[in-house]
C-alpha cells in the first residue's frame, strides 16, 4: 500500500486502540514508539553500510564497549541487540512492557556526548506515560505489543522513507490534533496554513547558499520543517537549512526534536531548546564556560511561528529588554511580545510570518503604540485575513503578519483571503489554489479587487494607524438592488446589465444579440431563446475555440513530463513547474479564473504523486504488480483483516476493466440491465393487483415483492395450462423470478472471473500498454475537467442574464392587475352566495370593498 493507505490504517487502529485516553495524549506514545523504531532501524542501516551482516548484530550490548564506542560515533547513540526494536518484535508473546522501561533506561545512558542537546531526555515523556496504557504489567504489555506491532511495517531505512516516514508522522499528528480539541493548539498549526507561510518565505529566501530558520514556540516542529522543504525545493540543498526550535512544554519539544531527527536532517543542523521564549530568551554559546567572550546573539534568515494567542505574560522591566525597544506589550496579552521577539532575531535582509489573532490589528494602548512603531519604521509588509475556524480547537479569526527588519517600502499589502476555503468536517480548510492565490499577490506586491490592497503609509495614518483588514479591503458581495423604473416597466437596467461588463469585454457581439436600447434606461431583450442566442453567438464560440487552442499542448506535456519520465520526475517540485505553465497557457484566456485550474491540477496531483512514489521506489514493474485487497470483518467478535479478492498496487482494476476489457464488462452490464429490468416488470405487475389477487399470490406484507416459494407453490397448483388472465400473469412472474437467479448467478460467476482476468491482464501489460494506462488514470480525468471550465462560465453567464430578465419579467402593473382580476373574481363568487339578512349585509360589504358590484 501506498503511504497515504498506511497512514489511514495506522491512524484508523490507533484511534479505536487508545480507548478512553486522551487524543492529546496517545500522540505521545504512539509519535514516541514510531521514534524509537526509527532509532534503531537507523542503527541497523548505517552499519550494515559499513559492512556488518545481521550476524553481527547480536555483538551489540553494553559490555562491548569498543562497539558501543564505533556506534555512538557513527548514530550519536547506542542500542543493544536485546533492545532492538526488530528484537522486540521477534520476541513475540515473550515481549513484555519491562523491555521498553530497561530499552529506555538504557538509552538515556549511551548517548554521545556531542548529542546531548538533540537526545538527551527525548524519551521522557514516553517513559512517564506508559502506565497510563494499562492497570497493571500485564495490560500494559497488551497495549504496546499491540502499538509495536501496529506501526512495525512502517519503512525508515533509506532516504525516500524519510518522506514516507515524515508524511505518516504528519499525518498522525494531525489527526490527533483534530481530536485534541483546545489542546491542539499547543502543538499543532495546519498543514495548509504552515504551506501557506512557507511559500512566503521561500521565495524570499530564494538564491541563498546557507539558511537559517527559527521557531520560538515550535509545538511539534512541523511548521518549521515544512518551511524548510519548501526553501529546499527552491534551493535545491536540503543539507545548507539550520534549524532553531524552541518549545516551552516538556512533551512538545521533545515531538520537536524527533520530528527534526526523523526527516533526515543533520544533526549539527538542529539546535533545540526546552525554555520560555518570553521569560528566557536565546542568546547562542560556543561552549558553557566563559560564556561573555563566547556570545553571540542569535540573529537568523527566517523566523515563523504560530504562538499562544493573547495569553498572560510577565511584563515587568520588560523595558530595558532589547527585543522591546518598540514597546511592551500589556500583561494580558503577549501578542505583541512574540511578534517583536522574532522581529528582534531577524537578520537584516530575512523575513518572518506570524499567526496572530485580529485583535492586534486594532486594539490600542501599548499595543496601539507598538504598532505605529512597526508601521513608521516600515516592518509590515503584508497582513492575511484568514477564514474563521481554521485551527483545532478554535474558531477565532485569525491573520498572518508578514514582516521585514529592513524595507525600502513603506506600503502595507492587506489581504482578506477570509472567503476563500472549503468547509471539512467542523473546520474550514484552505485549498492548494487558495495558497496560491494569497502567495501571488504578496509576493508580487499587488492589489487585487475585493481580494488585496496595497496600503500607503499615509492613508494607514489618517486611520490613525488602525490596520482592521474591512477598512482597506471590501471582499463582501454586493448587496442585491432593486431599480425603481424597471420594477414598474419592465427590462433590464443598463446599469445592472453593465456589471456583467467582463463578459461583453470578451464577448463583444453578444450584448446587441440579447438586448434592445430604446433610449431609456432601460434595455429589452431581444430574443426568446437567451440559452441559444448564447451559446451561438460568434465571440462565444471563439472564446471556446481559443480556450480549447490554448490548451491543446497541455495534454502532450503532461505525458511527457509525468507518463514517459516517471521514473525520474520530481514530484515535489513538478506541480508547482507545471502549474506555472499552465497559468501562462490560460493568459490569453479571459473569464477562466486560472486558480480554478491549478486546484483541478493539485486535486489530480494527490492521485499522481503516490503512484510516482511507488514508481521511483519499486521500479516502472510496480505498474504490473497486484496485490491481495485486505478488508476488515467481524470474526468471533473481533475485527480481523482478510482479503477480499485483488487490488492493482497502482492501476484500478475498475480502470483497466474499462480500458481493456470492455466487452466483458458490458457482457456483465446488459446481465444487470436485465435483472433491474425484470424488477421493474414485477413491481408493475404488483401494483396491478387487487387486494384479493395479492393476497393468493402470498405477496410480503411489505408489498414490495412477491414472495417467491408461495409464489412457485401457486404456480405449481395452476399447471402447464392457466386458466386465466390472472394465472397467465403468475406464471409470467415465476419464469422472470427465475430467469432473474440465473442471472444473479451469472453475474456473480462472470465478476470472479472478470477479476481474474483483470488480474493477469495487468500483470501482463507491456510497457507501452502500461504507460497508456497511467495516462488514462492521470491525465484524462485531469483534462476532462480543465476542458471544462469555459463552460462553467459560459453557463454561469447564462444563469446570471436569466436571472437579471426574469427578476423584472413581471412589473408592478401587471402585479396590480393580477390583484385586481383575482378581486373581480371573488366579488363575482361573493355574488352568488345567499344567507339571511345580516350575512347578506355582510357579504355585500365585502363585494362593495373588493371592487365588486
């Protein structure tokens, strides 16, 4: 399976296994045992590199010490062979929860001493917690033996596993963090969000040869390695990136520091620290003595960070602090003492983004006066308005700040990407093209309607330097009008027909096809056929032509770059290449928002990118490969995992069943037609019976279908030879009951066959054939879908012009009229009535009132 498959089913065991535990708290089990694998596995792979066989292995105890010398050098820590994790798996029903606490113990004792700031105690919060797993050694044994064995088939041994590790590792953690209600917060920032910064600071730190990047309230440090991977995709040089984490919470930075050591980075590139960014702040020492000749104050390339929002902090002589020359923040909210913390670690020429809530943008007081600093010495650059309830745990709105020590420009680009995001579960999440859109306008400094503003400083003054996004920046909709004239006479307003300006932009010839101006104002429309009159008229279809011209190339691209080099193609990097190219493809082509486009691409590329993995990892072969499909079912009660027929490992077999193998599926499809055919004759034939004819057929209560051993019974009594109309019919409906069986049958034998054939049908393409089959899988769902999108506008156009004819269709006067007729009726009626004397008072009265006679 691929790792997005082994992500989803270590997650979905995890969860049932954890019990009543807290998602908060499982993580640190789970994170911590997935760790210690990856340590020893780390061990065995670098001396089986230096030429020790798995013989050898056994040599690995603590009274070797020349052995436990050699693999401090070379891993920074030793392992024993008894403490292995392969060992513990090999132990089977002997293993019990006394080898983790001496395996732990033992660690903590035969670590290098030039390592102890990146291992030292980063097993504690493991070791506190494992009797939380259980009552008593037994049930504590139970619960990791299952832990073990549910993460053992996770691959750490060569530098393609360190994404599938890194990816399973993200991925747990934040499934924990959607579980951990507010205490996600504390060590988690979204995906998205953190992809969102990184970008932003990549491209500013593009081009540099060595990079330096700092988190001060680091959580569990994925933001500040997804930061890292996006500079390394731009730079190419994953080894040039240091690394600088700090975490307050015990348990938090140790997830820090195992989640740096995971994805491969070198150890002398990661520089860890358990502290209060705030209280205790980071000065840098080459060694612990002499420690005023040895500083240097930590000043970086980037700094990112996602802190406590508007928490409580010891403001006290915070004053003669250098970090605060531009104020102190108030005591109930360090906002501001965050943000000019790494504004002070800032090298001149980096950058830095920043998560905060929205209140710093307009709140006054200290932090009025902390922001026009920032503002007059021209730090802003951007603020981005995010959707609400985008992070666990909390649905406050959000910004992020991006800031510079040293700009030339004094401007302030305000985005409001509030709008922009997709609902998932309880959470608004932002899309890849939502990314992008917010990175294009801030890294090319430029407004966009509705969307961004570049700010001058003069204008941010006269708001007394008030920053709240809604001041700059109006991305509401327009409030829907209703023009006078037109409500009374019908047409359309010119001034609402010319708000659609975009289309008769495009579509210059269209605007005289549809409407008529009689000089006043308002226009009539000229047809009665809008849809026709559009989609006919002569700009509209070039407009489609020149879009499907655009594009023609995208298809052969494509399969160049992904189906004929998947081999060797870089998936992190070739989205974003191909991205581009497709933006400058769709340039020419106005009314097609191109981030539509690049979010069918990115929806695509999460289908494309794992079986490019699986490509580059197992060979261009692992196209043929067919694997057992492994369903869970109750047996005895319990959930056991058995198969249930065949998967392809990367083409589906529903796919290849389509592509190659049409006729037998249709052979399948007309049986089925059939058989719903069949239903539908019995269930008219059902309905056409009375109660009596239902009752001696033995129709089920339900009387939905004919209950088929009465209903052969009865047939049997009539014969060979009904009698009547109603016989003849019985007799029909048993030989369509058995005709529907054997069809049934037939059916079910032609599937297992059918997968059979699918089976070695795949395993057996040739390589031309193979490569035409991941084209039909990648490539012509993706183009199917970018083909479509003029048509999206063309029909969205045509909604928007039949709405704007029919909200006026019907004018004031013909709606008085209609009362008016509808009154004349009922008077008419009223006249008709009789009753004594007094209703007929009454009755008159009413006629009198409604205009009647």
């Amino acid at each position: 399976m691929n790792k997005q498959q082994l992500a989803a089913k270590i997650w979905e065991s995890a969860n049932k296994m954890r019990s009543k535990i807290e998602a908060n708290e499982y993580k640190d089990y789970i994170l911590g045992f997935i760790f210690y694998k990856f340590l020893s596995e780390n061990e065995i792979t670098r001396l089986k590199s230096n030429d020790f066989s798995e013989d050898d292995l056994p040599m690995l105890h603590e009274d070797n010490s020349d052995i436990v010398d050699y693999v401090k050098d070379e891993c920074g820590y030793f392992i024993a062979y008894e403490n292995l994790f392969s060992t513990w798996i090999a132990k089977g029903g002997d293993f019990e929860i006394a080898n983790v606490y001496d395996a732990l113990s033992a660690f903590s004792r035969n670590i290098a001493v030039g390592r102890k700031k990146v291992f030292a105690g980063i097993f504690d919060t493991l070791q506190t917690g494992l009797s939380k797993l259980g009552t008593d050694a037994k049930s504590q044994t139970k619960a990791v033996r299952d832990l073990i064995y549910l993460i053992k088939d996770i691959p750490m041994d060569g530098r393609q596993d360190y994404d599938v590790l890194g990816y399973i590792y993200e991925y747990l953690i934040d499934k924990f963090a959607s579980n951990a209600g507010k205490k996600a917060g504390e060590f988690y920032t979204p995906h998205e969000v953190s992809q969102l910064m990184s970008e932003i600071v990549a491209w500013h730190l593009r081009g540099r040869d060595e990079i330096t990047i700092y988190d001060p309230t680091s959580g569990s440090g994925s933001l500040l390695i997804t930061i890292g991977q996006a500079v390394a995709r731009r730079n190419g040089d994953a080894d040039s990136i240091k690394y600088y984490a700090q975490e307050l919470k015990e348990n938090t930075y140790n997830l820090t520091r195992m989640n740096l050591v995971m994805r491969g980075i070198l150890p002398d590139n990661i520089v860890t620290r358990n502290g209060d960014t705030l209280e205790d702040d980071w000065p840098y020492f080459d060694t612990d003595e002499n420690k005023e000749e040895t500083y240097e104050p930590l000043f970086v390339d980037a700094v990112v960070s996602n802190p406590p929002y508007s928490q409580n902090w010891d403001s006290e002589d915070k004053e003669i602090d250098p970090r605060f020359a531009y104020g102190v923040a108030p005591k109930s909210k360090a906002d501001y003492a965050f943000l000019l913390h790494d504004l002070y670690h800032l090298r001149s020429d980096g950058i830095m983004t920043i998560v905060l809530p929205h209140g710093v943008l307009f709140r006054g007081g200290e932090e009025g006066a902390i922001r026009k600093n920032l503002i007059e010495n021209h730090h802003i650059q951007a603020i981005i308005g995010l959707p609400a309830n985008i992070f666990f745990g909390t649905g406050i709105p959000t910004i992020i700040m991006v800031l510079r020590k040293a700009r030339t420009d004094s401007n302030v680009l305000i985005v409001d990407a509030s709008k922009h995001f997709i609902k998932d579960g309880k959470n608004n999440k932002l899309r890849a093209s939502d990314i992008k859109r917010i990175v294009d306008v801030v890294t090319s400094n430029r407004s966009v309607d509705r969307f961004s503003r570049l700010v001058s400083i003069d204008e941010i003054r006269r708001n007394d330097y008030n920053l709240n996004i809604p001041r700059y920046v109006d991305s509401s909709e327009d409030a829907e009008t209703w023009d006078v004239y037109a409500s009374m006479f019908g047409g359309a307003p010119k001034k609402e027909v010319d708000a659609l300006h975009e289309y008769w932009q495009a579509w210059p010839s269209l605007k005289d096809e549809l409407y008529t101006d009689d000089g006043g104002s308002c226009l009539s429309c000229r047809t009665d056929d809008i849809v026709a009159t559009i989609r006919n008229n002569a700009d509209v279809k070039a407009y489609a032509q020149h879009y499907a011209q655009a594009i023609a190339g995208l298809p052969a691209m494509l399969r160049d770059r992904l189906v004929n080099d998947a081999e060797h193609v870089d998936a992190l990097s070739a989205e974003a290449e191909i991205g581009g190219e497709l933006d400058t493809m769709l340039a020419t082509c106005p009314l097609v928002d191109p981030y539509d486009a690049y979010q069918e691409l990115d929806d695509a590329w999460k289908i494309i990118e794992p079986d490019l993995e699986i490509i580059q990892s197992e060979g261009f072969a692992a196209v043929n490969k067919v694997d057992p499909n492994m369903v869970m079912k109750k047996k005895n009660g319990k959930d056991v995992e058995v198969q249930d027929g065949w998967a392809g490992r990367i083409l589906p077999f529903d796919l290849v069943q389509k592509e190659l193998l049409s006729y037998d599926l249709q052979d399948i499809d007309a049986d089925e037609e059939r058989m719903q055919s069949i239903q539908t004759e019995l269930d008219e034939m059902l309905s056409n019976f009375d109660e009596e004819e239902k009752s001696i057929t033995a129709i089920n209560e339900d009387g939905d279908a004919f209950v088929a051993a009465e209903l052969k019974r009865t047939v049997k009594v009539i014969g060979k030879h009904p009698s009547n109309e109603f016989e003849e019919r019985l007799v029909h409906a048993q030989q369509l009951l058995d005709e529907s069986k054997k069809l049934k049958s037939a059916v079910k034998t032609k599937r297992t066959a059918l997968e059979e054939k699918t089976r070695s049908t795949v395993e057996s393409l040739d390589e031309q054939t193979a490569r035409a089959m991941l084209e039909a899988k990648w490539i012509t769902p993706l183009m199917k879908k970018i083909k479509a999108l003029p048509e999206a506008v063309i029909a969205g156009f045509i909604s928007r012009v039949s709405t704007l004819n029919t909200k006026y269709e019907t004018t004031y006067a013909d709606v008085c009229n209609q009362i008016a007729e509808s009154e004349r009726e009922l008077a008419s009626m009223i006249g008709q009535l009789t009753g004594n004397e007094a209703d007929m008072a009454g009755l008159a009265e009413l006629q009198s009132l409604l205009g009647g006679e």
